[in-house]
C-alpha cells in the first residue's frame, strides 16, 4: 500500500516545476490527481510560464504510474475556473483528500510595476486562497491542505532606499508571508474536524523559475545580462548548508509526509526546507 493510496490530490501550478513534481510523488504513492495549471504566459512575468504540452507531459507521468488524472487549464486568480477545475475533478475521481496550493509566480521587475505586484499578490496570495476554499467544503476528517510558502517570508523588507523600486519582487515577499498567516489561522478553524493546513516553505528550488535571466538579474545586478554561470554563485549566499538549491522532489517528498497519514496529527505547521535558509534569516522568529 502506498502512503497516500486511494487518495485524491488537487493539485494548482502542476504543469511543470514543483507542481508536477508533487503529482508525480503522489501518485507514486497510490493518489489520484486534479491536476490545474494556467498554462499560458502572463504579460508581466519576464520569463515563461508552463504549456498545455508541459500538462501533457504531467498527464503521461502520472498516467505511466497507473494512476488517474484530471488534467484542466484554469487561472488560480479566478475562484469561479477554480471551482470548475475542482468540480471536473470530482466528477470523474469523487472525492478530495489533499489540497496543494503549489501554483506560484515571480515578478522582479515586472512591467508595468503596479501590475506585476498584482499579478504576484492574485496569483501567490489569492490564488492560494482560491484553491483551498473552493475545496474546504468537501473536504472530511484526515484531509490535508498544503500551501507553498518561501523563505522569502522571512527575511527583512528591501532597505527604504530601495522601496519603490520593484514592487513585483516586493510583492512575493508580501504574498508569502501572507499565505503563511492564512494557513496558519485557517489550521485552527479546521483542527475541531480533522483536517489538517500546513505551509512548505523552500529555498531555491531547481525549477525554470530559479533558471531565469529575471532571477539571474536579481543575483546580479550589476550586470544588463547575466547569466546562469554569472548568478549561480550567488544562489548559495541564502543557505546554511553550503548549496544553491534544492530539488523540487525535496519539496515534494514534504508535501507528501504532510499529505500522508503519517503527518496525521501535524497541523499548524511552517515546514522549512530550506537548507537552513531560516537560519540565515534577519527577522527571526522561533
């Protein structure tokens, strides 16, 4: 039997990166999956976003697994395809147990910049929120909701000097820390039925979102157009342990304790796995 055998996972963001990481790990472990993805580009993200061939590709990995799933193209900033994306889902498998709120965007020095913080604060934020509510009412006893966070939730604000400046970027930051709040507030009110919430919180993940000339920007702004080779260095500064990032299978084998009835008394929880990035952190909290 596997750890999560007979379950079924809605799964946002599964197109590709840590989202098709998740399904794929789940479903290795007996799930069945609601996989949901924009999969189109967003005009204020400077790099691109997953495809309908990237979903496609999740459909085979999932299916070759002997698994289920119900792949939809939905927008997680609108709860009504949110909803609908569900509702196809359970149409065909018939029942939720676990919710990933995975679907995530980055918006450094998004254009327009007022956009591009509401692009990132709908998608990271609300988006998370979407996910989770249009599921809350048919989740029961022993579901688990897991929501991704960052360890860009812990760190400072930019220096004042340095406000205005990039409110996209400034914009993850905030989403995160918000989702974090959420969840954690949301774990109290489902704890009387048995339904657990907790938030993944990763370092760099090895996912085209880090492997991006907006990422390698941020690493390396003293250069028009850094690349990989330029900005890898720097990717290491955030960790404890002497690395640059991890695998987007480490985040999902802690989505997938979290999902399992191993974690069946886990609630509440901001899981850090982060290479000990939280260590590193200037706003520290225990």
């Amino acid at each position: 039997m596997g750890r999560v055998q007979g379950k079924v996972a809605f799964i946002t963001g599964a197109a590709r990166g840590q989202g098709r990481s998740h399904a794929v790990r789940l479903a290795e472990e007996g799930a069945d999956i609601i996989a949901v993805d924009v999969c189109r580009d967003i005009e204020t993200i400077k790099y691109s976003l997953a495809t309908p061939d990237d979903m496609k590709e999740t459909v085979r990995l999932v299916g070759a697994l002997g698994r289920r799933i119900v792949a939809v193209q939905a927008d997680v900033r609108e709860r009504d395809q949110m909803r609908g994306a569900l509702e196809r889902g359970l149409s065909e498998l018939g029942h939720v147990d676990i919710v990933v709120a995975q679907a995530g965007i980055a918006a450094m020095k998004g254009e327009p910049p007022l956009q591009a913080w509401a692009d990132v604060i709908d998608t990271n934020l609300m988006g998370t929120v979407n996910a989770i509510n249009v599921a809350l009412p048919h989740l029961e006893e022993g579901a688990s909701v897991i929501a991704t966070g960052s360890t860009a939730a812990y760190v400072n604000a930019l220096p004042m000097q340095e406000v205005g400046k990039d409110p996209g970027g400034m914009g993850y930051m905030v989403a995160k820390r918000m989702l974090a709040q959420y969840v954690h507030d949301l774990a109290r009110e489902l704890a009387p039925r048995k339904i657990r919430a907790n938030v993944v919180h990763p370092t760099n993940v090895g996912t085209d979102m880090l492997f991006s000339e907006p990422m390698y920007q941020a690493f390396r702004p003293d250069l028009e157009h850094p690349t990989r080779e330029d900005a890898e260095p720097g990717f290491s500064v955030q960790q404890a342990m002497p690395i640059g990032w991890v695998e987007p299978l480490d985040i999902s084998n802690a989505v997938l304790f979290l999902a399992s009835d191993e974690a069946r008394y886990v609630t509440g929880l901001q899981f850090r796995v982060d290479a000990g990035g939280y260590l590193k952190s200037y706003d520290f909290h225990l």
